[in-house]
C-alpha cells in the first residue's frame, strides 16, 4: 500500500458467470468477477476513491483475471495474497420470467484471511474500513480479521463501516447477529435493510426504535435500506433524514444496488459530505447502477452522477 489509500475494504472476490438464457437453456456464460466488498469497492474507485482491496486468491487458473480486473478498475492490490485455494464462484440467469443464483464458496481462497494480512501500519494511515458479515462467515480466522482491523481502526481515530448483508443462502440469523455483536463496539457506520436484518434480525420495523438501539450501542451512523417506504433512513447525532430512492421507473436490475449504494455513502463521507448529503449523493450512484444489467458492470462514474444530482 505505498500509494495514498483512503480506504480499505475486507472482503472476497468471486468468479461471475452469468448466463444469457436459464440454466437449462443456455450453452455459453460470461465470465466477470463480484461479490459484495467489491461491489462497494468499485463503486468508490469509480468515483475517483483511493481504495485498497485485502482478500487472498486462488491459483486454481482465475487469479490473474481477478488481479488484473481490479487494477483495470483503479484499486491497489497491493497487499492481496495468493495461496492454492479455488476462488468462489457464483453464477446467475436473470430473464423476464425468473432469476437464477447459485454460489459455489466451500473452502475458498479468501476464507484464509487472518490477522496476519493487513499491516497495523496501514490502518492507521486510513481514513476508513469496511467489512461485511458475509466476510465473517468465511472463517474463523476471517472473523478475526475484521474484528482487530476493527479494533486497531477505532484505537487509531480511523472510522469503520460495516453491513450485515445477511443472506439466507449462506448465513444463519443467530451466527450474522453474533458477527455484529463481535465488532459492534469498534463500529461508527452501520448499513443495514429494513427486511432482510433489522425485522428479521432483531424484530424491529419501527425506525425510532431501529435507530435507538445502535445508537446506544455506540454506532454514530445507522443508514436503513427500506424497499417498504422506497428510501434510505440515515440517523445521525439524534435526528434521521430521509432519502427516496433514485429514478425507480428505469430500474431493469436492482442486483447489488445495496452495495453500490455503500460504496457511493463511503466516498461521499470520507470526501466532506455530511451523512444526509452522503446518503443523496449515494442514492443516485445507486438508482443509475440498477438502470442497466450487470452488479458491476452498471455502475456509473462521477461524470454521469454529477450530471444526475439534484440540489
């Protein structure tokens, strides 16, 4: 990490294959590359974000593909590790009658992650890190990972930010809340979605009680995702705002706008914007990204979203 690095991101980077047709149907699939700290981490370099990757990857023959498509994108690699793990793979259909998914993540390259890969020196150099459950329930030595960065980063006025992104396909509600729970106290960002975690999770759908009980437990960001209300609730030093998502009625694909959106509000704090402008600026990266195909492939540059932005 000789560069300047604002941020950080934990995560795992996937192998995409992403069909034209259904599974039954199709013979050829695209090959691209993904995954929710990606997601987010490509998002901030495309809006001119000094952002550093840490994951380790396989040499099972994808490795010089993820290692040469996350340089392409302007993300400093530097401090990505290779070991003789596979490299998770998901692959997706998506057509006017269904969406297909499956992720392959058994004893991956990235489920290696320990304490061990990133220097304490290079956190104390950041602006923020970021992190997600879904790295946690890689390992425990992945759990770890997060939880001392996290620790170090709090140690060293570096802020932290983190999402659940529960999913039921890998993940179960008691170990997700336990993630949290592991970090909860190192933590100044939380991004959570008002179905998938905070009613599932915790039980809780009202937004005065959703934002009381992180900010009790220390949190000083909690931004709620609610499809229910078609906005973002951002609470802040005691009050909440609210932002309606961006240009639904073009929305074609809304895969991995959650993590599109993170990665907007990341950039936009750690560049001066207060939470509520942060949360503006992120919903029109977001609502642009879901107005084509592609988790990655959609997502917008500065240009289009400043051309995008309403005062």
């Amino acid at each position: 990490m000789e560069q300047k690095i604002d941020i950080a991101i934990i995560g795992e980077c996937l192998i995409e294959l992403a069909a034209n047709g259904t599974f039954s149907d199709t013979s050829t699939f695209n090959k691209y590359f993904g995954g929710d700290t990606v997601t987010t981490a490509v998002t901030i370099a495309r809006m001119g974000g000094a952002v550093s990757y840490i994951t380790k990857v396989g040499n099972d023959g994808f490795s010089d593909f993820i290692l040469s498509s996350l340089k392409k994108e302007n993300i400093d690699t530097s401090l990505i590790k290779q070991n003789d793990e596979q490299n998770g793979m998901y692959i997706v259909s998506k057509t006017p009658e269904k969406k297909e998914f499956l992720y392959y993540k058994r004893k991956t390259a990235a489920s290696k992650l320990s304490i061990e890969d990133i220097p304490e020196d290079c956190i104390k150099k950041l602006k923020l890190i970021y992190s997600t459950g879904v790295v946690q329930s890689l390992s425990a030595s992945a759990r770890e990972l997060v939880r001392e960065s996290f620790k170090i980063a709090r140690a060293n006025d570096v802020f932290t930010a983190y999402d659940s992104n529960y999913t039921s396909c890998f993940m179960n509600s008691i170990d997700t809340k336990e993630y949290f729970q592991d970090i909860a106290e190192y933590t100044d960002i939380v991004f959570m979605s008002l179905k998938k975690e905070t009613y599932e999770l915790y039980n809780m759908d009202s937004m005065d009680k959703i934002m009381k009980y992180f900010w009790d437990k220390g949190i000083k960001i909690v931004v709620v995702k609610s499809h229910i209300d078609n906005g973002y609730y951002t609470g802040y030093k005691g009050e909440i705002s609210f932002t309606e998502f961006y240009n639904t009625s073009k929305a074609v694909d809304t895969t991995a706008s959650g993590d599109v959106f993170n990665g907007g509000f990341l950039y936009a704090l750690t560049n001066g914007r207060p939470p509520a402008d942060a949360a503006k600026f992120a919903a029109v990266v977001s609502g642009l990204q879901t107005q084509n195909y592609g988790a990655i492939q959609a997502i917008p540059y500065m240009d289009a979203v400043m051309e995008n932005m309403v005062s």
